[in-house]
C-alpha cells in the first residue's frame, strides 16, 4: 500500500520518547526492578486522578478484579451477579475464587446492566455485583448504590475501559463501588502492557488488597505473615511507563473525544450505522463502538481497503467455556452487529474520514 492507503488498525498502544526516558533514567539507578518507589508514585497519581483515598496497583485487570472480590469475602459456593456483555475476564475473575456468575442482559442504549434487572437475579448465594461501565458510559450509580445498601450485597465496579470518565455527580466512575479496578492492558487509554490498578476509600479494604497482593504480609522485606496472601505485584519496569502515560492522559482524554465526534459527524444519517452515543462532558470512549447491518460483510469490505476493526464481545453465555442456556437479546444482538471500529489515540483526522467515507460507500450513502 501506498502511503494514501496505509493498513490502519483497530488499536495499536502509544509508547514513545516520554516512556523511554523514564525507562532510561531508572536504569541509571540501578534498582531492583520489583515494585517500590515508582510503582507507590504510580499509585498516588491514580488514586490523585481518580480522587480516591487509596489506589493499589496489581500485575493485570483480571487479577485486580480477582481480588477485589477476593477482599469483599467472595468465595465457593457465592454468586456474582456480572453483565452478559462484557469482556469475559469479569466472570472468569470470579469463577477462579470458586464463586458463580450469574449474568445479567445489558440495556440496548449504552450496553450497562440496570439495577431493577440485577435485583430479579440476586438469591440467598448473592454477594457481590460486578458493575460494568461499558465503553466509559457512566450507570446509574445512585441505584445501585441503594440496591447494595437494601440488600446488604457488595458493590464492584469493573471500570477498566473508564479511565478519565466521570458519574453526573463529579466522582470518576469506580468511586461509587467499595473498590473499583481498572486495567493497563495495551488497548486502553493508558497502558502498561498489563497491569491493574484498585482504588477505594476504605482503610480496611486498601489494608487487605495490600496484604493479598503481597504473600499477606504487612510490608516487604519480612517473612512474618499474619494473613493469606499471593503473589500479584508490580514492577518498577511497569511503573515507569505508567508514569509517563498518565502525565499523558489529560491530553489523550481531549483527542479520544475528538476521534469519537469526527465519526459521529461523518456517518450521521447512515442507513445501517448505530454509533452508541457518548455524554462527552463526563464521558472518554475507549473504542468506537456501534451496531453495523451487515456486520461482517462491512467488515470485509474495510478490510480490503486496509482498515482494520473488531467484533465486539459475544454473549458470554453462549461462549463454548460457559455454554449456557438462557436468552439475553441485547446481548446476542451485539454478537451479531456489534463492531469496533479504528480506536487507536494516533489516529489522525485524515484516517477517521477515510475510514467514515469507506462505511459510507459499503451503505451506498
């Protein structure tokens, strides 16, 4: 391909001069590459970010989840209530405790479970819900906050794709639940290759999400353990780059927004094309997402004028791993429309056009 034409990707991570030089300058030191001082700064800049009182950094956004159940007392026999549609790392972080999800169909609007239809599915076995913002779009977060508190279940939130989205209120999304996790896995707005991160107001919490990190033991540097802990930590190697991304971050928030409403205005009143929509004062998209008649005919189509995407999550529980009966509409119809466009933060104003104008020309508009 010429350069007019070159293969755009869905998602390719950014990582340049900034993070090179953080790599660099801790190398000069000569450290240990384990998680100490870089990796608590990383953690300050988070939890500062966020708001939150305390922020505690994992090794990636499946395990932070895992955890974050682990410390609300989730175990066998205990049921999880999780969207159908999400990535799957939400339930599988709950059946590696020996718990059950129990799914839950999303909303069609903006794919985000609503409270009145977690509340039909909660039992006697119910303790925890994991709260999915999907995509950065904000739940409602005052009714699930009253539902937790009515019933006495804990309160989740997988913000991973949410980093730089915030509640109506103010809060950043993952400050509504007892802990909230985010991921640093190479597609997201910041990345770290992989990595996690939990934040939470509670003392007590962020005391046991320390320990259970760290072989459950109070700080490094000992063999006395008082509790049971693994090993989930950090490393400085991570923490650099992490560094470097979130001083990046507020200037990636402004771009994804921009990349978002070029689409919008460039396929509106595209017969076929469902972008779900975005409150951009609160909300930063991670991936352009949408419902696409003909999804894997366009698809095709994109990818033979070298534009790449990707087919959003399927229902999770026709997934061959759960394999499931049960019908979730919403989520079904996602498996068979749902389509990730080009989401990637370099991506400039001349791509977004080709690709709007290639989505144009597939629909004949």
């Amino acid at each position: 391909m010429n350069a007019k034409h070159d293969f755009i990707p869905q998602m390719r991570p950014l990582f340049g001069a900034p993070e090179k030089a953080e790599l660099m300058a801790y190398l000069d030191e000569d450290g240990f590459f384990t998680e100490f001082e870089r990796t608590a700064a990383f953690e300050r800049a988070i939890a500062e970010f966020t708001g939150a009182k305390h922020c505690v950094v994992v090794n990636n956004g499946t395990v932070s989840l895992s955890l974050a159940a682990l410390a609300l007392g989730v175990g066998p026999g205990d049921e999880v209530i999780c969207p159908n549609y999400t990535m799957i790392a939400t339930p599988n972080s709950v059946k590696m405790l020996g718990a059950t999800p129990v799914f839950v169909d999303v909303h069609a609007s903006d794919l985000i479970l609503r409270a009145e239809a977690v509340r039909a599915a909660i039992t006697p076995r119910t303790k925890a819900v994991m709260l999915v913002s999907s995509n950065g779009r904000a739940p409602d977060a005052t009714a699930f906050e009253a539902l937790c508190r009515e019933t006495g279940i804990a309160l989740i939130e997988d913000a991973a794709q949410s980093l730089g989205s915030f509640y109506p209120d103010g809060r950043h999304i993952g400050r509504a639940g007892a802990i909230g996790s985010f991921s640093f896995s190479a597609p997201k707005i910041i990345s770290t290759g992989q990595g996690g991160a939990l934040i939470t107001d509670s003392d007590e919490l962020a005391d046991r999400l320390r320990r259970l990190k760290d072989f459950g033991r109070a700080r490094g540097g000992t063999d006395i353990h008082d509790s049971i802990g693994f090993n989930f930590k950090f490393t400085e190697l991570q923490a650099c780059v992490g560094l470097a991304q979130m001083r990046q971050l507020p200037e990636r928030i402004v771009r994804k927004k921009q990349i978002w409403q070029r689409y919008a205005d460039r396929l509106q009143g595209v017969p076929g094309v469902h972008l779900f929509q975005h409150d951009l004062l609160r909300c930063t998209p991670w991936f352009i997402d949408g419902r696409f008649e003909r999804r894997d005919e366009l698809a095709a189509h994109l990818k033979a004028q070298g534009i790449g995407t990707r087919t959003m999550y399927p229902p999770i529980h026709q997934q061959q791993a759960y394999g499931l009966g049960g019908s979730h509409p919403v989520s079904e119809a996602i498996g068979r429309e749902g389509l990730w466009l080009p989401s990637m933060i370099q991506l400039s104003d001349a791509q977004i056009d080709r690709i709007g104008d290639a989505i144009r020309s597939f629909y004949g508009a």
